[in-house]
C-alpha cells in the first residue's frame, strides 16, 4: 500500500496546525463485559423482561402527561371481556411472521428436492402485531402499519379491548413511544470541531482503492488544497476519527471450490489486519482514532462487540491517540452525547420489516428509544438477565450506523423538543468517502475521495 514514510508525517504534523484537543470522555461502560459477569448459560427470554421492566415507568410518565389520567394505566390480566372500557395498556411487540427463518423449517425443506428461494426480507401482509408483558399477550387492531415495526419494542397503546370469537383482540386508537428521553441542551462553541465517521474499510477486499485511502490521509494531515467555500469543514478543525465497523472485511465471502492453490484464509485475514494497523497508525499520528468491531470484524459476533484486542494492532496500540472500543460506542464530545453501532441494528430492522430506507430504520431507533430492539429475537445478543444495555435513557445528539451502501443525513425531533443529528455512514469500500460532522452546529457532509485518475489528484 501506498503510504508515506514516518519522516514525511512528520513533518506534515509539524507544519500543520490542528484544532486543539476537543474535552472527550467515553460513556460505553455498560457495553462493556468483564469476565465476572459473563454467563453465556442463563436464558435470552430475561432480557425482554428487564426491558419492559425497565422501561415502564418511563411510559407510563410519557402516557399520563399525553392522555392525562382520564385513562387508567392496566395490566392485561385486568382486561375484562365483560365491561370493556378505554384504557392504557403497556408492553414489548411480537411480530408474528409466517417468512421468518426457523430451524426447524430450515431442517424440513433440506430433506426436499426443490430448491427453496433465498429471502432478503422477512415481512409479509399477513403479518400480526402482538403486544405481551409479563404473563399475557394480545392481538393489537388498528388503522397503523403492522411492516412498520419490528419485535422488541416496548410503547403505550390507548384502546378497547374486544373479544372476536372467544379471542381477545385491542382496538388500539393511539400509541406513543419513549422517544430516547431527555435531551441535555447544546452549548454554544466558539469554534467547530469536527467529527469525522469511516466504516467498511475492508482491507481482505480485492477492490484497489488505495489511492481513495492515500487521498483521505493527505486530507487528514492537511496537504490538499483548501477550497476556501467552508472554513467550518477545514481538515483543521477534525478532532476525532471514528471506524465504524468491518475494516477487515464488509461482508462474508463465499469463494467457489477449486483444485488450484490459493492462500489460506487465515493469512488473508493476517494481512488485512496489518493493513489496518499500518491506516489507523498513520492516521493516529496526527488525530485521535476510535476503532469499532463489525459484523465481519475478527470479534465476538455477539451485541455487544467487544474492543478488538490491542495486540492486532501492534504499531497503533503505543499511541495514546488510538484506542479500541465496543460496538455499540457511546461517547462525549464537548459536551455532545455521540451513540452509535457498526449498522447491524439497522439492517437487521430493513430485514424484518418494510422499512427500507436505513435512515427511517434508524430514526425509528430513536424514536422506539431501544438501539437493537430486534436482539435477542433475530439480531444475536448477549443474554442478560439484570438489565438492558440497549435502552436509550439520555437521547443523544448525534447518532450513527456503520455501513450503508450510501451517505445520509437527517434529523429526529421528538415531541418533547429532542433534537438529534441521524447519520448513516457510507461504506468506504463502495463509496470511498466519509461522513463529517460539524458539532457547533450539527451539519453534517459527505466527503468523496474517490479517485478516476492520477489527473485528478492534487497534493
């Protein structure tokens, strides 16, 4: 790979003047496992209890301030068939869904001859909403899009129960979610640090973006030329670069059988690791760097991922402006509440349901105030029995998912006066740009390093 020699950084360091460090501090500590704690033998059917235990009282706050208390908060088992009455009812979602991938359906159709297709999406209209607590479940009817939600998520419904055919049903009128809480108040900047966000380096790729890579660490140490339209978005001003995810590689790769030699894939996997200690090396000399494990990354594959272990990166590891961190990664920036994940979350929610778009995905995220509300159903997970990593109790000012096929922006605007910046950060291995935010002001950009030729290139 093309990188320059320790003597040429630094002296682009030395002649390079750099935002002062932005106050940093890492919130991530409930992502994090410690071997105490780690029992892999306790059931996953906990973590939904202490989801919903959790988070009931918070909507039941939420639904006396929507609804008042002309409506009494009940439990299920209080519902009567005989005097129905308008009430507020509390619970997690279950979708019923005839597509999703089962065992021992899976194990049925192997023993037949014809082929069975292969599914992207699980949701389909016959789909059924479930609303369950800790002993009882129920239909839910409505005029609401049943594909429009996933299983998992805990919210309030104001309605009637009724009994069709000796079966309980709720005609549900309204519903309300939590809507990932309070939000502290921004406070005002004299300057604009940036943040920059980077995912799917996939160096195990056989694509050759090298020169994209070249050019975006030039950018990072200043040595392109300035276009002078937004002194804002300077190179000058990023304090912190964040790698969101499968920089070994971005999906997994099925190679077809063949009698000729090829490398092992354990040396492949050697070398893209090195290749991505050399990037964050060099990048680490001149800004601080956070590296999050991915869904291909070699890590737990279960939520929480922990910090991939320092000893892969022996050149990054001694700087103290590298660290590895969980996925999800929860931290402060001057102030700033920054929550985000390597984007399994959010394909997991495009999978099983018709969300399509991976920023309503993850708007729906802020808004259902639960980070993966799929884990454990169909999103693997640790199986905690004590509490729930994945409630968003503080809303964030910013949140990101890694790995989108392409750039986009939007906000979240709760009903409360929540304000949250929603970016999902393209891949860098299809795109060959990153995501900068701007955190005086939130704006967020998309910068392109692609690179059709050496005309194009301008140090």
């Amino acid at each position: 790979m093309l990188f320059p020699s320790e003597n040429s950084i630094k002296k682009s360091i030395d002649e390079f003047q750099r935002l002062s460090t932005a106050k940093y501090a890492e919130s991530s500590k409930r992502f994090q496992l410690t071997e105490k704690k780690t029992d892999y033998s306790k059931q996953f059917a906990h973590i939904y209890s202490r989801r919903l235990e959790q988070m009931r009282p918070l909507l039941m706050q939420k639904s006396s301030e929507k609804w008042g208390d002309k409506y009494q908060i009940k439990k299920m088992t209080d519902l009567r068939e005989e005097n129905p009455e308008k009430c507020v009812i509390i619970g997690t979602t279950f979708v019923h869904q005839k597509l999703k991938p089962s065992i021992l359906r899976e194990i049925s159709e192997e023993t037949q001859l014809a082929p069975q297709p292969i599914r992207q999406n699980f949701a389909d209209e016959s789909d059924t909403l479930i609303l369950e607590d800790e002993v009882q479940r129920i239909q839910l009817l409505g005029d609401f899009p049943v594909d429009q939600y996933v299983t998992g998520i805990v919210m309030a419904v104001l309605g009637t129960d009724r009994y069709e055919n000796d079966e309980g049903k709720f005609m549900v009128e309204d519903n309300l979610f939590y809507e990932s809480g309070p939000q502290t108040p921004l406070k005002d900047l004299t300057s604009s640090p940036l943040l920059v966000f980077v995912s799917g380096l996939d160096q195990s790729s056989t694509h050759d973006f090298t020169m994209s890579l070249e050019l975006f660490q030039q950018w990072l140490y200043g040595n392109l030329p300035k276009d002078g339209k937004d002194l804002d978005f300077e190179a000058s001003n990023v304090v912190r670069v964040i790698v969101a995810g499968n920089s070994i590689r971005t999906s997994m790769e099925v190679r077809p059988r063949t009698i000729l030699m090829r490398q092992p894939e354990s040396t492949v996997t050697l070398q893209a690791v090195k290749a991505v200690d050399d990037l964050v090396y060099g990048w680490a000399q001149s800004v601080n760097v956070d590296l999050m494990p991915g869904e291909f990354d070699p890590a737990n594959c279960m939520l929480p991922q922990q910090p991939m272990h320092h000893l892969m990166f022996p050149k990054s590891a001694p700087c103290g402006a590298f660290k590895c961190v969980t996925n999800p990664y929860e931290f402060y920036v001057e102030d700033r509440l920054i929550l985000g994940t390597s984007g399994q979350n959010v394909s997991n929610i495009q999978k099983f349901s018709h969300i399509e778009d991976p920023l309503d995905a993850l708007r729906s995220v802020a808004k259902w105030s639960i980070l993966a509300p799929t884990a454990p159903d169909t999103l693997s997970c640790y199986p905690y029995s004590d509490q729930d990593p994945f409630i968003i109790k503080q809303c964030p000012h910013i949140l990101f998912a890694g790995n989108s096929t392409e750039f986009k922006t939007g906000t979240f605007e709760g009903s409360n006066g929540q304000r949250t910046r929603l970016v999902c950060i393209p891949s860098f291995s299809q795109t060959e740009s990153v995501a900068v935010v701007n955190l005086r002001t939130l704006e967020c950009k998309q910068l392109c390093f692609k690179v059709k030729g050496f005309d194009d290139i301008e140090m």
